[in-house]
C-alpha cells in the first residue's frame, strides 16, 4: 500500500482499515471479572472463616426447607441455635447442607443430628462473636480448580484483544508514517 499525502502534507488517513470489534472481548472479560470476584470473595470468606473459634452450641430448632425451580425441588436445613462466649449468649441460625437433595434425606439428617437440645460445635468470629456458622465455608480444590479455569479463560480473550489492538496500532502507524520506517 501507498502512503498518501495532500498539497498541505496531511496524511490520508482512508487506506486505514477500522478497529476490529473489541466488544464481544470486553463482555467476556467483564463476565470473567465479575466470576472472579465472586469467586475470589468466596475464597477470602473461607479464608476469614478458617480462623474463627470453635464452641460448643445448642440446637434451639431445625427446619428443613424446600424450594423449587423449575421442575426441581431441593431441600436445605435451617438450624437456629444458641451459644455462650464469655457471659453473653447468642442465639443464630445458619443454612446447613446436608439430606443427599431429598426430602427425607433432609429430614433424616435433623433426626440424626439437629433435634432440639443435641450439642453442636459451632464456629465464631472472635471479633464479633455473633457473627457463627455451624460449617463454615473451608477453600476445596474445587474452588481453587475453577479459579484457575477462570483465569485461564481470561487469557485467551485478553491476549486476543491486546494483540488486535497492537497489530492495529502498527498498521496504522505503517500507513500513516510511511513503510520506510518500519
């Protein structure tokens, strides 16, 4: 290609070809950055919770509760309890898991290990002790695996979308600034 220029010396700018498209890239991208910080905020709840005090705790009550979507139907256990740090007592609840996604699994799970008055370890935060979990939320591997998927899948479009840019750039610099430059 030539490198045209007017009678004032102005570089003729129509021989450069438009951007490509970046949008599909940057909702990718965007999509994988709000999957990242919900994932990493999962991870640093894990982290918090990893260090808060174990104590003793007694069920007040437990619920097993249904809730559908769609064409499926999937049980979770509410467990309210109560628990002493130093001289004052807490009364929380917490969603457990638990019950294999049946009913009756669920159900078997409260008679097995949530009936009114059974002893269960809770777990506390120590700078502010009404804040418990009866299990709290440890880092797996999984989670761990899927943070590294999604960072995996955030170099693909990236790298795509600098290296489009950058071979845009140089183009448009070869076109306006002559091919003897380069």
């Amino acid at each position: 290609m030539q490198n045209k220029t007017d009678s004032s010396g102005h570089h003729d700018l129509t021989m450069v070809p438009p951007p490509p498209d970046r949008r599909p890239a940057v909702m990718f991208l965007t999509f994988l950055a709000l999957a990242c910080a919900g994932l990493g905020f999962f991870c640093w709840q894990s982290y918090i919770q990893s260090h808060w005090t174990a104590v003793q705790a007694e069920v007040v009550k437990a619920d097993v509760l249904s809730e559908r979507v769609r064409s499926s139907e999937s049980y979770g256990i509410w467990v309210t309890y109560r628990y002493s740090v130093g001289n004052v007592t807490y009364s929380c609840f917490d969603n457990v898991l638990g019950g294999g996604g049946s009913k009756a699994g669920a159900e078997s799970e409260v008679d097995r290990h949530y009936r009114p008055g059974m002893k269960l370890t809770v777990y506390y935060n120590g700078s502010s002790p009404q804040e418990s979990a009866v299990e709290p939320h440890y880092l797996g591997r999984a989670e761990i695996f899927l943070l590294l998927v999604l960072a995996g899948l955030a170099l693909i479009p990236g790298w795509t979308l600098i290296s489009q840019t950058l071979a845009y750039e140089r183009q448009k610099r070869k076109l306006t600034h002559g091919a003897e430059n380069f």
